[in-house]
C-alpha cells in the first residue's frame, strides 16, 4: 500500500471514529427525593426532570433516567431530540405538569417512556408505554398530538370523545387504549 493510500485510510478512520463518539449517548440521572440540584450521575441525581433537560451537557441523544415519584413541574425537551424514562412505570412515576416533546420533524426520536401524565403536547415524537390522565391542573388538563406524534401501548382516560377521536385522526397510535 502506498503513503497516499495509507493516509487516505488513516484520515476515513479518524473520520468514523470521530463521528462514532459524537453520537455516544449519556444516561442522565433524576429522583425527586435526592439533594438538590445533583450532578445525573447515580451516585448524585438531578431532582428535576425540566433541570436535567437545561443543562448544557444534556444533548440530543441523551436518555434521562427518572426515579419513581410525582414530579410537579413542566417540562420542554427545548427542541432537544432525548427520551426521558421512568425506570419504575406509570403507576410508580407521574408528571404533575405540562410536557412538550418533539418539533414536528418526521420521525423524530424523542420520547416519554412511563410515565402518567396530566398534559401533554406531542410534536412528531412518541409517547410510549404512559397513562394520559385528565387531572385538573392549575393550568388545566390538556392534549394536543400533530400529525406526526405517536401513541405506543399507551392508555388515555378521561379525556372527552372528541379529543380521543382527534387524537386517532391526528399521528399514529398502536395498541393504545382510549377510555
């Protein structure tokens, strides 16, 4: 092989290596009942999902790791591509609060992976695995889902027949319950 070649060779290498770690994803740590503010590691979680989602070392790709608890907050992915998790489930972990997710972009790989949730605004991105409840909140219950949104093994209560015929009409839903 010649010195061209080789060096051809060296500087694709560096290329995907490089490419490769800008894609790496960090897993980012929140419990409600730790000190605040936290760092997202394990040993020292952050105590808000919305501060967790602030930061500037939380990036699109990210996963946000959420402990069981009711978070009381509103929270915006602030156009960041994330998937914010419960690691216990909707019975365990809910979001008293307003949540939007997505841009409206096809496709798009945001998501919100079990939680119960009081509100939501779903732009091209996915709730999945979550109970959608309509309480009350001080800002009122609300759903909105564009047409790009996606509704996985999710169940939505209370909400009139209208928004759940809406909600049909409007993204994708697969086995998702409307009661």
């Amino acid at each position: 092989m010649n010195t061209r070649s080789l060096t051809t060779v060296s500087t694709v290498l560096v290329v995907l290596v490089s490419a490769a770690n800008l894609q790496a994803q960090t897993t980012w740590y929140v419990d409600a009942s730790a000190a605040a503010p936290g760092n997202g590691t394990v040993a020292n979680p952050y105590t808000s999902i919305q501060y967790a989602v602030q930061q500037s070392m939380t990036v699109s790709g990210d996963r946000i790791l959420v402990a069981p608890g009711t978070y009381t907050e509103n929270v915006d992915y602030q156009f960041k591509v994330l998937t914010v998790e419960s690691s216990a489930g909707p019975l365990a972990t809910r979001i008293a609060g307003y949540v939007q997710l997505g841009d409206d972009v096809p496709h798009s790989s945001s998501r919100l992976v079990g939680f119960r949730v009081d509100s939501v605004a779903l732009f091209g991105a996915s709730l999945e695995q979550c109970i959608l409840l309509a309480t009350p909140t001080t800002l009122g219950a609300a759903v909105f889902f564009s047409d790009l949104a996606r509704i996985d093994h999710c169940t939505v209560v209370g909400y009139s027949w209208g928004t759940c015929r809406a909600i049909r009409a409007c993204g994708t839903s697969r086995r998702a319950t409307f009661i």
